[in-house]
C-alpha cells in the first residue's frame, strides 16, 4: 500500500510538472496547478492510506505475531526493518533509515502506552507533513 502510495503521488508530481520534464520543450497536454482544495484532499488522503498500511503491517501484524509482551531486540528489528524499507523515502538514504527507524521506536512506544488509534493520528500527521512538501515541490517547483 506504501508503495502505491508513493507511485500514485509520483506519478502526480510528473503529471503536474510535465511541462519541467523536456526543459524548454512545450508540455504534450497542458496542466493547470489543481485547486488547493483538491491538493488538501489529496494529501490527507493518501496521508492516510500511507499511516494505515504502515500501521497494520508493522505495528499490527509483526508485533502480534511475537508476543502480547515483544521483547527490546524484537522492537529493534522491527525499528531496522521500518527504516530500510523507507531507504528510498524523504529523506532518503542513511538519514531516512535513521529518521523512520527512530519513528518506528517513537510509535511503538506510543502504541504500547496509549494505543493504536493515537499511533495511527500520529503517523498520519507526520505522513501529511511529508506528503504536502513532496506536493508543494511538485506543484510549486524552485525557479
């Protein structure tokens, strides 16, 4: 679903900066800026969809499958694994690794105190966050 995710606003991004892409070279379908409106909705949706996916998969589905109790090297791996996965992701290299492994810690923490329905508001933010800079980047690009 990540994945997805990441393609659909991918392909968006190109799709808006179309005109970008051949340098001087006129775009083959003119593209207007969408309203914000649609941008808002767009961004909260696969915000959403995105802290979801993330959420079933990694502090659902792998921690019930250890224990009601993991233990501390169980939530490192799972922290490692998050990371890696997100080595392509904003930002990307060693320092996504280090950021979303750390935010895995900081989530899991955070599931165990206070749930899965405050986890999943958390990283949704943090995915609205990244998911409006990737859009406004894409819609608004440096001159």
């Amino acid at each position: 679903m990540a994945a997805a995710s990441a393609a659909v606003l991918g392909l968006i991004g190109v799709a808006i900066s179309w005109d970008r892409i051949g340098g001087d070279a006129s775009p083959l379908m003119p593209l207007e800026r969408p309203p914000v409106l649609v941008t808002i909705v767009v961004v909260a949706a696969l915000a959403a969809a995105n802290a979801g996916a993330e959420e079933a998969l990694w502090r659902v589905a792998l921690l019930s499958e250890q224990s009601a109790d993991p233990a501390p090297n169980m939530w490192l791996a799972q922290a490692m694994s998050f990371g890696i996965a997100h080595w392509a992701g904003l930002p990307y290299g060693p320092a996504g690794v280090l950021a979303s492994g750390t935010l895995s810690l900081v989530l899991m923490l955070a599931r165990a105190r206070y749930g899965f329905l405050r986890v999943l508001i958390i990283h949704g933010v943090v995915d609205v966050v990244i998911f409006a800079a990737v859009f406004m980047f894409a819609i608004y690009p440096p001159s």
